[in-house]
C-alpha cells in the first residue's frame, strides 16, 4: 500500500479557552491538512477561521468534555498549546502530545510561561515541542507513528487540578531549594 493509500489517520488540536488568538497554530495545521496525509479536527478559539473549512478539516471553537473525550480516543496524534489541563488530558488518554507554546511576542499570550513549561517538560519525554511549522510536520509524524494504543480512561478533572498541583508544587519547591522565589 502507498502512502497515499494508506487509512487516515485523525490529527486533533487543541488552542484551549484562552482569549488570545492562536492563529499561528491554526495556520500551521491548516496548511499541513491540506498536505492531504492525514483527517484533522481543529479547536481554534478565538483564533480567525476561514468561512468554509478545506476536505479532511474538521473543527469548531470550544469543545465540552463529551466531544473532548471521544476526540482524544480516535487520534492518532493531539497537538495542543501548553494549558496543563489539555496536555494532562492528552496523557491520560495514551498520547505524547506535540506542544506548541504561545508567544506573547505574537500576541498569543501575556508572557512567556507556556515557552518554560515547554522547556522544562520537554527534557521528560513526555511531549514533543514544535516551535516551527517543519518542527511541527515532525513531530505529528513522530506522535502520529507511535501512538500508544491504550483505551481511553474516564478523565476526571478532579484528577487533572490535583496532578497540575502536584507538578506546581514541585516547581515551587525546586526553585526554593534553588534561592529562588
């Protein structure tokens, strides 16, 4: 079988809620949908959106748990901001997310604390960092290759605050051990 005769596979990404637009990321996954390799389902925000969506591209601005859900369970590869909530959810259904942090020199957020939990996550191995588009077309193929096939857990956001507490307080507490406030 050919490339290009190959199953689909579906590529979902996530901007989150944030009021800021994210049209680079929607850009980005615009244009490699339309490379025709793979179905993509985009939650877009705030960010613009073209009046009708291109074949294979699916999307809406806000998703709720019950389209979220089942979403995380059919990709084959989630690319999202660096929103905690969404990467944690992302884990928990069996992916290594592709993580493309926002940059408030481009308007996409209001400092750049997205940019050092990439940094600080990525050395863990446990999400794939894109900070340009070619980055980004790798790292879908990457995640998109070796997608754990586990099924997808009940995600219960009771769970998600307490592991985002737990990461943030060992934050706190390594820049304290460090003299750092």
């Amino acid at each position: 079988m050919g490339y290009s005769d190959a199953p689909k596979s579906l590529v979902v990404v996530l901007v989150g809620t944030d009021h800021h637009r994210f049209d680079r990321l929607v850009d980005w996954s615009l244009q490699l949908a339309s490379e025709g390799w793979s179905d993509w389902f985009i939650q877009y925000g705030t960010s613009h959106w073209p009046s009708t969506l291109p074949p294979g591209v699916d999307g809406d601005a806000i998703l709720g748990i019950d389209r979220l859900n089942p979403l995380l369970s059919k990709a084959s590869c989630v690319i999202t901001h660096a929103g905690p909530g969404l990467l944690m959810d992302a884990q928990l259904a069996g992916h290594t997310p592709v993580v493309v942090p926002r940059d408030p020199a481009l308007g996409e957020h209001v400092d750049n604390h997205q940019q050092r939990f990439v940094q600080h996550l990525a050395t863990s191995d446990r999400i794939l960092p894109a900070d340009t588009l070619d980055a980004l077309r790798s790292q879908v193929q990457r995640a998109s290759a070796f997608r754990r096939d586990r099924p997808l857990r009940g995600l219960d956001n009771a769970e998600t605050v307490a592991r985002f507490g737990t990461l943030v307080d060992a934050t706190v507490l390594r820049r304290q051990k460090a003299g750092r406030r």
